[in-house]
C-alpha cells in the first residue's frame, strides 16, 4: 500500500511539476512559438503534463536499484545517471511514436536540433534529462519516502490527490476524443500535426482566448475541422502538396476528357447512320 501511494503521490507531483516547467521552457525557449506567447502545454487541457508523471515515477523505481556490484560509489552513481537518462530518453521516444503513428500528432519538435530522430529525441534533451534525473536523486529522492508518511498523516491532502485523480481522468476522455477526430482529418490528408503550432492557430482564429481554452475553447467557437483545414493550406506536408498537386491535375485534365466522350458518344450514331444508309463519312 506504501508503494502505491509513492508511485500515485510522485506521478501527481511530476505531471504537475512538468507542467510548470513545458509552460515557462515553451513561453522563453520554444522555437515553435516565436512570438513568446503563453501556451498550455501538452496533450491535456489540465495543468499536467503525464509523461514527467511517469518519468518522475520511473526515476524512483532506478534509485531503488541496487548498483554495489559495479564497483566503487562514483562509479554506481556514473551507471545509476547514465541508466537514468537512457529511461527518459526511451520515454520520451515511446511517447513521441505513440502519438505520430496512433495519433497524427507531434507534441514536439527537435527537427531544428543536431542528431535528432523524427524530431522526437535528440542528445541535447538525452543530456538536459540526465541533468533533472541528478536533481531529482540528490534534492527529491532522499525525501519522497517522508513526503509519503507526510500524505498519508494528512487525509486532506490525500482527498487533493483523488481529486487530481479524477479530474485528470475527465480531461484525458475528454482529449483523446478530441485527438480522435484530429487524426481522422490528419490521416485523410497525410499531415502530422504539429500541436503546439496548432494551438497557436486556434487560439489566433478565437476571439474569446483564455489560457486553459487553446483547444477546447477555441473550437467551441471555431469548428474543429474548419481550423484544420487552415492549418494544413498554411502548413501543408510534402504528402499533402503532392497529392494537391495531382488533385488539381485531374481536375484540369477531367474537363477535356467530359467533352471528348460526349463528342464521340454524339458521333457514334451518326456515323452508324452513315454507313446504314452507304454514305461515306468525310
């Protein structure tokens, strides 16, 4: 029971926590969003960020480790941080293709970054999770077993987190159903949709812009499919002009084609005229 109010307890405190930090690194340091403005960060509508959840929680099972073998403390603690990048790393990328593949939708983007994978992970973020990982062994670990004996003295606290529970598995119903009809138009249209680029065009096409309303509320007012389709003239993917591209040269060509086959459909009976009555056709 300990164990299960820790990894609950660390997984409502790291959604949270990554929250505030995805909110301040997308409003200074996103070059998605050049104008610097605040975005809600993530999939979610709620101020929580689920993958630092799980991160934060997976960290803590790696502190549980035991790494005497390796030899001497540094060198267990060398393992123990290059182990714990590894984890957010394939974190992160299990994350990044569940969303592309399942979804049509890119959270992020390391494109712009050296050595990047499909834009999902990159060794400049494998090294800025290695640097929270050591934070988190040195400034939260070596207090999450007393902030647990801390919550379970504390029932009021405890109800907080239950409602956490509950409001966040609302949203999470209530997002993947919005995430839905967004990969329907993404696969219809061979887009991946990059969603912090979309919050931002919602939230330009809304008149009535709050913070936590980038998409929910914005497509109350614009419908979702009408805001998609600016989206992909404004950010078509190669697929998409391809395949415009050929749209359009169908259409050029179908014209001439009509006309053709109702031109020999309207000379077919004639010259069959022609030859039932012996004259010869010029």
């Amino acid at each position: 029971m300990n164990f299960f109010l820790t990894i609950a307890f660390l997984f409502f405190v790291g959604s949270c926590a990554g929250w505030v930090l995805e909110v301040f690194y997308r409003r200074f340091f996103s070059a998605a969003n050049p104008e610097h403005k605040w975005i809600n960060p993530g999939f979610l509508t709620g101020p929580w960020v689920p993958l630092y959840g799980f991160g934060l929680s997976i960290l803590f099972l790696f502190c549980k480790i035991d790494l005497t073998f390796v030899g001497p403390v540094w060198a267990q603690r060398l393992v123990l941080f290059v182990l714990m990048g590894l984890a957010m790393t394939m974190i992160e990328l299990i994350a990044g293709e569940i969303f592309i593949l399942g979804m049509h939708v890119k959270l992020w983007d390391y494109s712009h970054l050296w050595g990047n994978y499909k834009g999902i992970i990159c060794p400049l973020f494998s090294l800025i999770w290695t640097v929270l990982a050591i934070a988190f062994f040195y400034l939260v670990y070596p207090i999450a077993d007393n902030a647990v004996a801390w919550l379970g003295r504390h029932i009021t606290f405890l109800f907080v987190v239950g409602m956490f529970y509950g409001v966040f598995l609302v949203d999470f119903c209530h997002s993947v159903r919005l995430g839905a009809r967004i990969r329907r138009f993404a696969a219809e249209n061979d887009l991946i949709v990059r969603y912090e680029t979309f919050k931002l065009e919602v939230r330009a096409r809304s008149k009535k812009h709050t913070f936590f309303r980038s998409i929910a509320g914005g497509i109350a007012e614009t419908p979702l499919f009408e805001a998609l389709r600016a989206y992909r003239e404004k950010y078509p993917s190669p697929l998409t002009r391809y395949r415009t591209r050929k749209e359009k040269e169908k259409a050029t060509s179908g014209a001439p084609q009509a006309q053709t086959s109702v031109c020999t459909q309207t000379d077919t009976p004639a010259h069959n005229n022609a030859e039932q009555n012996g004259e010869q056709k010029p």
